[in-house]
C-alpha cells in the first residue's frame, strides 16, 4: 500500500488537538480503559461525547501524579483540555492536547515533565472546581405554609377576598391537613376568625352563606 491518505486522517473515534482549535474543553470522566502495552494505553470517555480521549504519555503522568494510580477513582472528575500548538512530534510543531485545569486537587501542581530526550520542561494544572449537581428546589416546610397562610388570612380586607384565598390555597390545605392536622387546624381558625372580623357584629345574622353547606369560610378545606 503506499497511498498515505489513511494514516494521516485524525481518529474519529477519539478527541483530536485540531477539536480544540475554537478554544479549551472541559470534560467529566466517564470510565477509564487502560491497555498496557498498546499503542494509546489509556482510553477515557467522556460523558455525553461518543469520542474518548486518549492521553499521551505526559498527560498520563499527570493524572497519576495528580489522582494515583487507580483509574476507577478518576469516574466523576473532571478536567480542562487544551491544544498546544508547540507539541512537536517527528521534530515538527504539529499541536497536540494537554490537560490545563483538573478537579479533586488542592491547589496548582507544578512537575517537570519530558520535552525532549535531553530536556524537561516544568509543567502547571491548577484547581478546577467540580460542577455541583442541580438540586431540586425545596418547597416550604408545613410550619412555612401555615405561617405563610395566616398571614394573607390576615391580610385579606374583604370576605370575597378572603374566600378568593380559600378556594387558591385548598390543594394547600388538604395536604397539610394530612401532614400536620395542628397547623391546619390553626389555618381554619385564623380563618374563621377573620371572616366574623370582616361581617362585624351587625352582619352575623344576615350574612350570607360562603361555604358550601356552612357560613365557616373553611367549612369545605376543614372536612
């Protein structure tokens, strides 16, 4: 065979220095597979990437140096990669991929690393702080609710505004009585409370009904 097509186009099956040409990556380590003895011994893929990448001997050093030697431990960290343009091989410039920030370390790691057989080079990662999982956001306690509630009971300034906020927060209101029958006993009662407040002792008798079968505003969410 002598067409030289094939050797020279980049794995695709693996990130490539020319991937990084727009700019650094940061990846999360989904497994490793280490081959020894082959020619790319170490395959690292990545979460939510078909692509592995594979790092050369120098940037292996560093995991090492930076996490130990056991590879299952690198699951779930993370790391920035790089193109440096100035990674030689065969004597030419031609780029190459290299780790600039890594996850799970206390501060910037400084290691001399081999830049040519007569010469190494001091090499820094410095400290990339982990991405913190997304968390559900917490709704109010019972205790948050019922504090919550009576406090627009008692800022209600008219009965249909006060029975307005009945009917919004009866979902409210049926949990909580599940959950913590005391504290919606005492939404109940701050209801009632403000609903006599409202009619005032001249509109007892003829105050017409606002609950299904009862004039109590909360008649319905207390059943």
């Amino acid at each position: 065979m002598t067409d030289m097509t094939a050797v020279i186009v980049p794995k695709s099956d693996q990130v490539n220095a020319d991937d990084l040409i727009s700019g650094p990556r940061t990846i999360r380590i989904a497994g490793v597979k280490v081959s020894p003895g082959s020619e790319q011994p170490v395959s690292i893929a990545i979460e939510g990437d078909s692509k592995v990448y594979r790092p050369c001997k120098s940037m292996a050093r560093v995991m090492v140096a930076a996490w130990g030697a056991d590879s299952s431990a690198y699951v779930g960290r993370s790391m920035t990669l790089y193109r440096d343009p100035k990674v030689k091989w065969g004597g030419m410039e031609v780029g190459g991929i290299r780790i600039a920030a890594m996850s799970d370390i206390e501060g910037p790691m400084t290691m001399a690393l081999t830049e040519t057989r007569a010469q190494r080079r001091p090499f820094t990662v410095r400290p990339l702080a982990a991405s913190a999982p997304a968390t559900a956001r917490k709704g109010p306690s019972p205790d948050e609710w019922a504090g919550a509630y009576q406090e627009r009971v008692a800022a209600c300034a008219t009965l249909d505004e006060l029975l307005a906020l009945q009917q919004e927060r009866a979902k409210g209101l049926s949990t909580l009585a599940e959950k913590r029958p005391d504290l919606h006993r005492a939404c109940i009662e701050a209801g009632t409370k403000r609903a006599a407040e409202l009619r005032g002792p001249d509109d007892e008798d003829d105050a017409e009904p606002i609950g299904e079968d009862q004039d109590d505003i909360f008649a319905d969410a207390a059943d």
